[in-house]
C-alpha cells in the first residue's frame, strides 16, 4: 500500500512536470510504465494464488490494488497523446503482462491499448501498417505462454476487443481484422502446445508443434 501510494505520486509529478513538448521526459516515462507493471505483476499481489479467505482478507482491507493500478496505467499511457509512438514497440511487452494478469475488468481496461498502439503507429509511421507492433506482441505473445501465463478467457476477450474496435476505424477495419484473427489463431495454437507438452502420445505433440509453425 506505501509503494502504491508513491507511484501515484509519481504520476501526478510526471503529468504536471514532464509531459509537455518542452519538458517531455523519455527515460522518467519509461521507468515510470516498468515500475508500475513490476509492482501490479508482483507474486504478492497475485490474489488468486493465496486461499479464499487470505483473498478476502486482503481485498476487504486494501482492495486488488493491481486493478488501481492497472486504471493508472492506462490513463497514463492515454495522456502521453502525441509522445506514445516513442514507446512502441518497448512498451508491448510490459502491457502485454499487466493484460495477462487474470483480473476481468482490469482485462477489459487494458486490451484496449493495444489497439491504440496499433493506430498510433499507422498513423504516425509514415507507412500506415503497424508491423513494429504486430511483430512485437507475436514474439512476446509467444514467451509468455511459454512461461505460463494466458488462458481461454483471455484469446475469447482479446479477440473480441479487438475485433470491435478494429471494425469501427477507417482505415484499420481490414487490416487489423486480419491481425486479430492471427493473434487469436496464434494463441490458441500456443495453448494447446503448452497443454499437450505434458501428454504421453507424441503424435498429438508433432500435431500440435505443426500447427504452431
């Protein structure tokens, strides 16, 4: 709760002193988004890891403070405006871990930012695609299912956040269609390699690797 309390403070500090053109602050900024993801993916804060009644306990004295968090996070990576395409693609991975965390609404929050991720870079690229982003979340994607991280809810919720704000843009309608399907295909694939990876039959194993390639 103390460190909570101090990275909001940093956040008011680097809204007030540091966003603006002249006084814009790339390094501040950029530890400011990794400290923020290290404290909300902290195995401490991991509620779903602890017993129900630990749970309970903790969520009735402070909260999930990964989802206060979270909500700053966003909101902070929405005030950078123009300044955000210098954080792509280093930011994709660190918001790729806050939107694995298994928390619904802090879920819904975050995926989002990748579709703004998308459409800054279209726009501000000069080449109006967003193959920096996409390469970066397939590559990342990929480590942190490996790893362990992602399940069904998230490939259903990803896809379909995606797919929404995709289909309401101009220019992104087609090609980032495209892109959330692939990504969807993507993970689904990686799951059922990381499931039958402990399975006895190695035909369903090559099946499986197959279809990842």
């Amino acid at each position: 709760r103390v460190f909570l309390r101090a990275v909001n403070q940093f956040t008011s500090v680097l809204n007030r002193f540091f966003l603006d053109q002249a006084s814009f602050e790339l390094q501040l900024w950029n530890n400011y988004f990794h400290l923020a993801v290290a404290f909300l993916t902290h195995e401490s804060l991991q509620l779903e890891t602890f017993s129900q009644a630990k749970r309970n306990k903790i969520i009735k004295k402070y909260g999930d403070m990964r989802k206060e968090i979270g909500f700053k996070i966003r909101d902070m990576w929405y005030n950078l405006g123009p300044h955000k395409i210098k954080f792509i693609p280093a930011m994709v991975g660190p918001i790729l871990e806050v939107t694995l965390v298994p928390e619904p609404e802090l879920r819904k929050a975050t995926i989002p930012i990748f579709f703004d991720m998308m459409q800054c870079e279209f726009n501000f690229s000069g080449n109006r695609n967003f193959h920096m982003f996409e390469n970066e979340l397939i590559t990342k994607l990929d480590q942190e299912v490996e790893g362990g991280r992602g399940d069904e809810q998230y490939k259903i919720l990803l896809e379909k956040l995606l797919l929404e704000h995709c289909r309401k843009h101009k220019y992104l309608s087609t090609s980032g269609e495209v892109f959330a399907l692939l990504v969807s295909s993507l993970l689904e694939n990686l799951l059922d390699y990381r499931t039958i990876m402990h399975d006895e039959s190695k035909e369903n194993r090559m099946s499986c690797t197959v279809n990842v390639l």
